[in-house]
C-alpha cells in the first residue's frame, strides 16, 4: 500500500506523541516535528508509510537520545497482556471453534498500537472483538491452509499484541517461525518482547531485519526471506505488515484491526474493522 | 491564545481539506503540505494559531491559484443558514428568553467552520445547542451589558454563520458594527457574504482588516482598532477570534463552539461544549 496524502499529518500527529512518550521537552518536541517536515518534501509517495515511518522514528530517536523510547510502553503491555492470558486460553479453549476464538483473540491485540495516535482500551477492545462481525472473514481457506502447513511464518507486530499472538500460535499445529522487528520502531516487538510474552514457548522467533514498523521486503534479511517465499503459510499481523506486503506476489493471511481511516478505505472497510484477509498476490486479491 | 505543538499535525490537516475544496490535483494538493512543511520550521510558538494559518492559507492560495477557494462553500452554507432562517426566528420570539436563545442559535452557527477539519451537520448541531449545558455561561453580566451598550462590535467569523449571528443581533437594541475579514481566508465570513446573509438588515459592516482566520489586532485597520477599544460591548464569534484575543487586556464576550481537543484544554472545558465568556482583559479573567 502507498502512502497516501491523508498520512501526513498523522506522522506528526504520531511523532508527537512519541516525542511525549520519549519524554522530551517542548523544544525537543517541536524539534522533532521540524525534522519530519523536513522529510515531508523528499517523500515519495509510492513509498508505504512505514517507508516514511522509518524516518520519523529516526528522527526521534536522534532528539530524544534514546535508542528505544517506547521501551517501558512496550514492558507495561506485555505484563498487562501476560494478566489477560489465562482467562483469554479458557475462552479460547472454550470456545465451540477454537481456531477462530484465537484468531479473535490475536486481531483484538492488535489495538496496542502506539503508531496510530489514537487512545485505546485493551479490556474493552477485547470485549468488542470477540463478538464483532468480521468486515472480512477468508476463515474457511484459512483453516485449511492451518491444517496443511508444515510450516508458517507469522510476522508478528507490537509489543504486548504478542501474547495475543501466542494463544492463536498455541492452536496451529505445523512448526511456527515468528518474526520480530530488528530494531526498535515506535512499539512493534522485538526479539526480547516475544520472549517475554512467551512466544518461544510455541514459536521459533527470529528477526526479519526489518528496522521500519512493517516488513519492508527489501529490507528484511536472508533468513526471513528464505521464509517468506518458501513456507506453506504466512500470516500478517497488524496495518505495518499489511501496508507493505499488500502489493507483494504471494498469498497471505493479514490479521488486523483497521485502525485509522486511511487503510479503512484502502482495503475497502468501514474504520475500525476487525479482518481476517486472504491476499492472494498478483492480481488475485 | 499561543499556538500549541498538537496544532502542527492540524495545519496540515487544513491545508490538505482545503487544497481538495480548491479541488487541486494530487501533485499541487502534495506540493501544499511540502509549503506548509517549509514553513513548520520557522513557526514561533509563541504566535497564535491564526497567524500560522495565514501562511498556511497563503500557500493553498498560490499554489491552487485561486483567490477564494471556499468561495462555493461559503454561498453554499449562507443558502443553507437561509433557509433555516425563518423556523429559527420563530425558535427565538417565542422563546422565554429570547436573548438566550438567540445567543445558542448563534453559537451553533459556529459549526459551519471549515478550519477544523472536521465533518458537521448544521441542523443536528442546532438541535443539540439548543439544549445543550454551557460549559461556561457568563449570561447576566452579558445580558446587562448588552441592555446598556450604545454601541456593539460584533466580530464575525463563518460565512453561513453570519445568518445566526444576524439572529442574535437582531436581539440587540444598540447599535452593531459587524466586523469581517478583509481578504478571502478558509471559509471566514466577507463583506460580501454578510450582506447575501441579511446582516446588513440589522448593522454595520465593516472589515476589521485582518487577512487571518481570527482578529489579530496588529494586522487589523484603525477603523476596526478605534471601536475594538472604544466601543461599550464587544462580542467575538468562533475559534479564531478567540485564538487571537484571548489575551487583549479589554472586556470581550466570546461566543464559541470548541471543536478542536487544543483550544478546549485552553480554555479547561470539555470538547465539543459551548461557550459564553466574559473575558475581563488583563489578568482577571
């Protein structure tokens, strides 16, 4: 997906709120601000927004002097995540169909997403998430590749989403490989924030290279790709992921809570949606 | 009223709604954001919002090369006002107090505010208005200025609005100067579009020679500057005016409807309220 004009000012309104959460002062934030709208002019806008993105979180860093600002965000969901868990695996195990309880479970994660600049509740998104129709719901092709895969790559997003990720992992049966972000990027997990949500328990976790807050191919390292284009599944978790693998050649399952009018209207669904989308690749979408 | 950092992410916001009203294509629409991204860099922070809007509009003017592209809208909304007109009068004669009522007919007018950026829906506001609590309701010292004051100046803001201001000024027994902006600036009223609203009926127009959406004072004509200060009542209408004269060291009645999260926190009201406040100059508000 491009970014479209409409993400502007939302990368301010995001670099913002990062820069209050890096806890930087007034002149530092608006520092922060001026060296996005030096970027804006030399965006090319066939560019996905995490292309930009990458950028703007750059930039925060740089004036806030912190390589990971979001760190205690990050630590705060997981443990906020990791007190849901029980209940969430006794409603999903529960659960007349238990794959699609989790499926619910793991896009209602999605909402702890520090990227979009809206306020969130997890508990209440929860709640929604479990009963929400779906604006999208490939579920039966998706089962069925679950049951076939010896293998899945499931390319996760935020920190704290990851223990959502976990009970949904938990019902597949193939050999699950996890993919984190390489470097700290707005709240999107690492290595360390899957570990801790207890995704090694049920994955492999590796890093896709990735340092942008989506999986930008030509970014992503060797291994990740090696995955990518050779598993029997793929599943995309959150709009980074979904904003720059949309246009890629190979099937996919995105998993996501649209969360921003922008991408609504790009996959074509009313704001705030819960999907479970099968891209076909090429033209077949 | 200072411009805050969160008004960053919003002048673009504008630019880009206001670049799509001048129904610019997508390249111009991407070169008004690059302008109002130069111009971030420069912004003192210690200016109002209006005076950065200026530039903000400046750029949509020069690059859509049209002089006043909310001219359509502006037409639009004065017919629209037009025709509410008589059912509203009827609203305010028959009310137990008329004054009031016409205060929050003129207040709802200020929905019809093409700055924030927002969508709106004039007669589901005026319903809500009409019953709506104040968040601030300075009415009697209003109530009484307005039976002694000889002579009133009334700053306008929307075009379409100054059909409902015309309501309230039709209450008022002195005489009313009613102050437009000088040059064409997002959908603020002109002389041309008070008069299409009838307020010529019922007071003097003039312009306060101000080219931003607000009544800053070093930008306005003596003309405007001699009754601002001499005059018994001043009443100033919307955001803008607000923006730009929340700290003039004279009595001013702001009349508003807070649509945007920034200017609530300024003014410590919940958003979306509406306003009646007696600004008392100096530092006794």
């Amino acid at each position: 997906m491009k970014t479209y004009l409409d993400c502007i000012p939302c990368f301010f309104k995001q670099g913002l709120l990062a820069a209050r959460i890096a806890k930087l002062n007034k002149e530092d934030q608006k520092r922060v601000l001026d060296e996005i709208a030096r970027i804006i002019p030399e965006i090319p806008l066939n560019a996905s927004p995490p292309e930009i993105a990458l950028d703007v979180y750059k930039a925060i860093r740089e004036s806030s002097g912190l390589d990971d600002p979001f760190k205690e965000i990050k630590e705060k969901y997981i443990e906020l995540a990791l007190q849901l868990y029980p209940e969430l695996r006794e409603i999903v195990d529960n659960a007349d169909d238990s794959l699609l309880a989790a499926v619910r479970v793991a896009i209602a994660g999605n909402i702890i997403d520090f990227g979009v600049g809206n306020e969130f509740d997890i508990e209440e998104t929860l709640k929604e998430t479990m009963v929400d129709e779906f604006a999208i719901l490939d579920y039966e092709p998706f089962r069925d590749s679950v049951k076939k895969a010896k293998n899945i790559l499931y390319i996760g997003d935020n920190a704290g989403e990851t223990v959502f990720d976990r009970l949904l992992i938990e019902q597949i049966e193939g050999d699950v490989v996890f993919a984190v972000r390489d470097v700290p990027v707005i709240n999107d997990a690492l290595k360390e924030d899957a570990e801790r949500s207890g995704v090694d328990k049920v994955a492999r976790i590796i890093s896709s290279g990735s340092d942008a807050p989506g999986a930008i191919l030509s970014r992503c390292n060797e291994e990740f790709l090696s995955m990518f284009w050779n598993f029997d599944l793929v599943i995309a978790k959150g709009q980074g992921n979904y904003e720059t693998l949309s246009d890629v050649d190979r099937e996919i399952f995105f998993l996501l809570k649209a969360k921003c009018p922008v991408i609504s209207s790009d996959i074509g669904i009313p704001e705030k949606s819960i999907i479970l989308l099968r891209h076909r690749g090429g033209d077949k979408r």
